[in-house]
C-alpha cells in the first residue's frame, strides 16, 4: 500500500470512528433537561466562544440563512439563554449576543453531561488504550487546527 493509499484508509477509518463518538456525545445530551435542539446548542456554544458576535456573522458562520437564524435567536431570548448587547455604538442597528447566566449555566451543563459519558467510557478502556489516545492528542489537535 502506497503512504497515500495508507493516508486515506487511516481518513476513512477515523471518520468513521470520530462520528460514531460525536453520534453517541450527542445522544447523551439529546436527554438532557434542557429541552434544546442541537442547532440551538451549538449556537450557545458558538456565541460563548464569540461574545458579541452578531445574528448576520453568526449565520455567516453556522452556514444559516438570516431570517432563519434570527428566529433561532429569538428562540434563545425567549428562554432566557441569550440576550443582545448594548448597540454597536458606529453601527446603531447591530447589537452583540451573549449568553445569560442561565445560558451559561445550561451551556455547562450540557458540556458536563457530555464530558462524564465520555470519562466514564474512557475510563472502561484498558491502560495502553487510554495511552495510545493520550498520545494520538497531539496529532488530531494539529489536524484541527
């Protein structure tokens, strides 16, 4: 097998076996009390590590048309999970988004939930496996970055 041959086996089979841990992170969360969609989660997570994003680049970034988004967004201040920032004072029409508390706190608790489910399956892995991921960290956080 030629090293790209190899390359895309090894992409295939990482795919595969990332989506099946996303699939499963996401089913755990699918029982959480908070009641929300996917969509909204991953906007709560996009607009806490982006605080003061607008509605237009939050679509931009989520791939969402605007109307649609905003009714995400107004969603999200109907239950108190987000709330729009003072005006941009060079461009009155544009306000930030941010997280409440309470969407911050709903934004942990999701995440805990998730990161238990997932401790508690590395946790069942014998000692070598939970080495050989340690040591795999290194190279897919350099594939994502």
């Amino acid at each position: 097998m030629t090293p790209a041959q190899d390359a895309t086996a090894l992409a295939d089979e990482l795919r595969t076996a990332l989506h099946h841990v996303f699939r499963r992170l996401r089913q755990e969360s699918d029982d959480d009390p908070s009641g929300l969609t996917l969509q909204q989660k991953m906007l709560l997570s996009t607009i806490s590590l982006n605080p003061g994003i607008g509605v237009a680049e939050l679509a931009r970034q989520e791939k969402l048309r605007g109307p649609t988004m905003s009714g995400h967004i107004k969603t999200l201040e109907a239950l108190k999970l987000v709330q729009r920032d003072a005006p941009d004072p060079d461009d009155r029409r544009r306000s930030g988004l941010l997280l409440t508390a309470h969407g911050v706190d709903t934004l942990n608790d999701i995440r805990t939930r998730r990161r238990d489910w997932l401790a508690r399956r590395l946790a069942q892995l014998p000692p070598e496996g939970a080495a050989a991921l340690r040591n795999a960290l290194v190279y897919l956080n350099e594939i994502g970055a």
